[in-house]
C-alpha cells in the first residue's frame, strides 16, 4: 500500500478511525488540503459515504486490532483522530496511539462529557459534541437577545 505523496521530509499523514458522518468529511477536508489520509472503518460499507473525489486510502478492520494500525503504518502518522461511535473505542486507540507509537497529535470524540476532562490529562485532545454544541447554542442566544434589546 503505497501511502504517501510527499517525501518524507515535509510528512502530513493523517490517520482517521471511523469512516461516519465526523470521520467522512474530516478525511475528504484533509485530503483535499493536500494531506496524506487514510480512514479505517470495520464496516466496508461505511467507506460508500466518501465522496468520489476522495483522494485518500481506505483500510477495512477493526482498529482496536495492533495488526490493523500495523497495516496503517501508524509509526509514520503525525495524527490520528478517533471518531467511532464508541466513547472506550476511541479512548482504547487513543492511548494506543498517545503511549506505544508515541503519536504527536491525537484526538478523540467523546460523547459523555465526564470523561472527557479525565482523558485530556493523559495528553490526549478529546472533542465532546455535547459540550461543543451547548456552548454554539449559547452563543446563538447570546446572539438572539441582543438583537431583541436593539429592537
Ligand atoms: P458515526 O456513528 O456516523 O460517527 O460512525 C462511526 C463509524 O465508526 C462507523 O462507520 C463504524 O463502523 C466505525 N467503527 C466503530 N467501531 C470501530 C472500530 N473498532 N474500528 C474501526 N471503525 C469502527
């Protein structure tokens, strides 16, 4: 599997776990920046969300499995973003990621906020939509009320 477009010198490559609705248009956004990407789902079909004009690599497996990471080159990766659908999924990679290959950049999804704090402390960047939207609809609010006081 050839992966990289660059050599290694100026290196950019971006491993995504989760190929749904987050890690689809996050792989197709760093691809079309020019990054070198490859997404690994365990569900084939999940790759169909890509749009044709993904220009990154795909790998089918389970990417709790050392073996698949193995397959992904991760020692080469500067980041890897996880976005299953499960909270200890993306935490079990992300520490695989973070503490054996010693990755620069990893970031998990997590949806239960409690966690998320926990994980930030072992050097891991954690993104909870449930506090990411709470704090877009406050600023809407925000917005709203002042516009109803210059009315
Ligand atoms: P979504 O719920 O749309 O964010 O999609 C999450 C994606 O993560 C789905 O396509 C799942 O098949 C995928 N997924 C879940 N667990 C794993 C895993 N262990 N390894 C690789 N992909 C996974």
């Amino acid at each position: 599997m050839e992966i990289f477009k660059n050599n290694k010198k100026d290196r950019d490559y971006t491993i995504i776990i989760g190929c749904g609705r987050l890690g689809t248009g996050l792989a197709d956004s760093l691809s079309d920046r020019g990054g070198n990407v490859l997404v690994i789902d365990n569900d084939k079909d999940a790759f169909r969300k890509l749009p044709p004009s993904y220009g990154g690599l795909t790998l089918i497996g389970d990417a709790t499995d050392i073996d698949v990471l193995h397959e992904a080159q991760i020692k080469n990766a500067n980041a890897v973003v996880c976005v299953t659908n499960n909270d200890n999924t993306n935490i079990m990679i992300a520490q695989i990621a973070k503490e054996l290959f010693k990755i620069e950049h990893v970031i998990a999804r997590l949806y239960d906020p409690e966690r998320e704090c926990v994980y930030r402390e072992f050097g891991i960047a954690t993104i909870c939509p449930a506090v990411l939207s709470a704090n877009e609809i406050r600023k809407l609010l925000g917005n709203a009320k002042k516009e109803d006081e210059v009315e």
